[in-house]
C-alpha cells in the first residue's frame, strides 16, 4: 500500500520551494508515494507544483489583515470557508501525513488534518516563525526548524526538531562549469549575483543601478541580476540614464530567472534579502552574501536571518533605511576585492549549510505514516 502525502504551503515562493523539495526527496525515498499538493488558486504554489507533475487541489485562503474591521472580517470568512474545503478534502483523500510549510495557505489544511486526527509535520523557514506555523505547531507531531534558536519562539511543549530548510536539489547539483554554460557566462570570472526575490525589491534594485557603473570597473566582473516581476522596465530605463548597455557582455538581467540554481552555481557573491529559503541556498552551496532584509514582514524575520548569518562571518548585513548605490557598490569591493576574506565567508556560510534537510523531513513524514498504519 502507498503512502499518500498531503502537502500544502504557499502564498509565496519561500513557503512552497521548500514543500517541493520534501516532494523531491520523498519520491526518491518512496517511488511509490502518492502525493497531493493543496493551496491557493493565486500563489505560485500552484503554478510550481503542476511544473513538479504533483496534482494540485485549490483551498480557499487569505491572510487576516489588521488594516480595517472588514478586512478583517473579509479573510475569517474566507478561512472558514477554506476550513470546511480542506476539512472535505482530508475526509475524501485519506492522507497518512499532512506536511504544512507555513504561509496563510497552509492553515485551513493544517487545521483540518489536526481536527481529523491525520499526523502533520510542519516546516519552519525563519529563526523567528511565521504566525501560522506559531500558532498551529503545538498540534503537529514536529516542527522542522533551521536553527535551534527558533525552537525558542514557539510555544511550550511544541516538539521541535533541527532540520534546517530543505533546498531544490538542483542547487546542490549544478556544477559551476554547467551553470556558467547554460547562463552564457565564463566559469572562470568573479561573479556577482543580485536578486530581491520573485517579486523584487524596489529599494535594492534603485540602489544596484546607482552602484552598478562602479561595481562594474571592476576588471572581468560578470553581474546576474534578476530585478523581480514588473520591475525590468524600471531598471532598463534607469540603466539607459546611467549610459549602461544592458547586453554588454558579462551582464545578464532578467525579470525572473528560473535558472536560478545555476546563477547560484557560479556566483562568488550574492546581494539580495533575508528570507529562510534564500539564507538556506545560501549556507548549502557556501556563498558570501550581502543581505538587505525586508523591512515589510510581519516580524522582521529576515532580519533574524540575515543577523544569524551575519554573526557567523557568512554574510555583511546592509539595513534597507541605510541602503544607497556607494555603500552596495563598497560592500561588493570590500568583498570582491580581498580574496582571503571571501574564502573565510564562503567557509562560514558552509559551516551553517543543512544540504540533507529535504531528506530529513521527507523520513519524518514516512515515518508518521507508517506509524499511522500500524
């Protein structure tokens, strides 16, 4: 008999790449595993899970904003209707394990598997935890976490297990020499990496344009840069004022870059934010960061997790309200340009790297099920 897994996890990319790569692990671990991925019609979660093949079952969600009265009472009606969804689904489906990777999109299934009696294990990427998870975690059999530090949010007698954030296996696997050929770019030459995100970063990328012409006196330096959806016209345009060719060789801007891993595969410095997932790609290949946390988080999360790595010698933090293109383009120097200092970051970031969490996670869940059989 297989195990069926039911996954869900969303609203954004860091909350369901890492519900995928538990996916990815538990069919290596179980070719047979049936898996069902649950989540919003609107959040990339479903648009990634149908590229993965994994069948997709929409449950309606939505945050539970603060902003005004009938906001507010807009998203509990919302959540009370998905509850009663997830609630049918769980009942229909009959999953051994429920695996929540946080997010908004997560609750009504997280919540109904609990009422149903279905073992859930969930999955934390920030040392301080999303609301959700926080709320929810005290119910689940465990809570993965990146870092010890993060068990200490949670309340009370939750279990808490130190996984760390599972990661896509391509961005362990690519080599630098297949990452460089598949972005056109030469193996053999520093390289700078900046992204904000899937969404982008408006301050980061204002910033990176008023940086860029100095970051890019640098002799033989290769620059990726994905500016985040809706932004590249704002970027070419402020290239073209800087008198910047966006086709030189060397610099490669994209809207989106779904080659990520491979962008990460060549990069000896990466600018960019804070999130769990992006310090988790970080610390499994080994990469210095400058890190420009998000200041519109609810709990300012990615300043946990950029500081983390920070106080670890892995990453130089840059506070948004102090972010300006001289001090990006003297991060970079300061990096780039002492060679002895790049390798001692490089090794702290690895010393922090959990590149077998995925396979963690995906043995935990097998294991609920199989206690759930017997």
């Amino acid at each position: 008999m297989s195990t069926r897994v039911l996954l869900t996890g969303g609203g954004t990319g860091g909350h369901a790449y890492p519900a995928l790569a538990v996916a990815r692990a538990l069919r290596e671990a179980e070719p047979e595993v049936e898996l069902l991925y649950a989540g919003t019609a609107r959040g990339m979660e479903r648009s990634l899970a149908e590229r993965e093949g994994i069948p997709f079952h929409v449950v309606r969600a939505q945050g539970i904003s603060r902003k005004s009265f009938s906001d507010a009472v807009r998203g509990l009606g919302t959540l009370v209707w998905g509850l009663t969804e997830a609630w049918r689904l769980v009942r229909r489906w009959r999953p051994g394990v429920v695996v929540g990777t946080g997010g908004y999109a997560s609750a009504p299934v997280v919540f109904a598997a609990i009422l149903a009696g279905v073992p859930v294990l969930l999955q934390e990427q920030n040392v301080f935890p999303g609301r959700v998870n926080r709320l929810l975690g005290r119910w689940a059999y465990a809570v993965g976490v990146p870092y010890p530090e993060t068990a200490r949010a949670f309340p009370r007698g939750t279990r808490c297990v130190v996984t760390g954030n599972p990661v896509r296996p391509e961005v362990l696997t690519t080599s630098r020499e297949a990452g460089a050929r598949l972005l056109g770019l030469d193996p053999r030459l520093p390289t700078l990496y900046v992204f904000g995100g899937s969404r982008g970063a408006r301050r980061l990328n204002q910033a990176m344009l008023d940086a860029l012409p100095l970051v890019l006196n640098r002799p033989g330096l290769q620059v990726i840069w994905a500016t985040g959806h809706g932004q590249l016209a704002e970027v070419l345009e402020g290239l073209a004022a800087r008198a910047v060719d966006p086709s030189r060789p060397g610099l490669l801007i994209r809207e989106y870059l779904h080659e990520a891993p491979a962008a990460l595969a060549v990069a000896d410095l990466v600018v960019g934010r804070g999130g769990g997932i992006t310090t988790a790609e970080l610390t499994a290949r080994g990469i210095p960061a400058i890190l420009v946390p998000s200041p519109n988080v609810a709990h300012d999360e990615q300043t946990h997790n950029a500081r983390i790595l920070e106080r670890r010698g892995a990453a130089r933090v840059l506070p948004e309200g102090e972010l300006d293109g001289p001090r990006l383009a003297a991060a970079v120097a300061a990096i780039l340009g002492n060679e002895e200092r790049r390798r001692a970051m490089a090794a702290a970031s690895r010393a922090l790297g959990r590149p077998d969490a995925a396979e963690r996670l995906a043995a935990l869940a097998l294991d609920l099920a199989r206690r759930k059989r017997a």
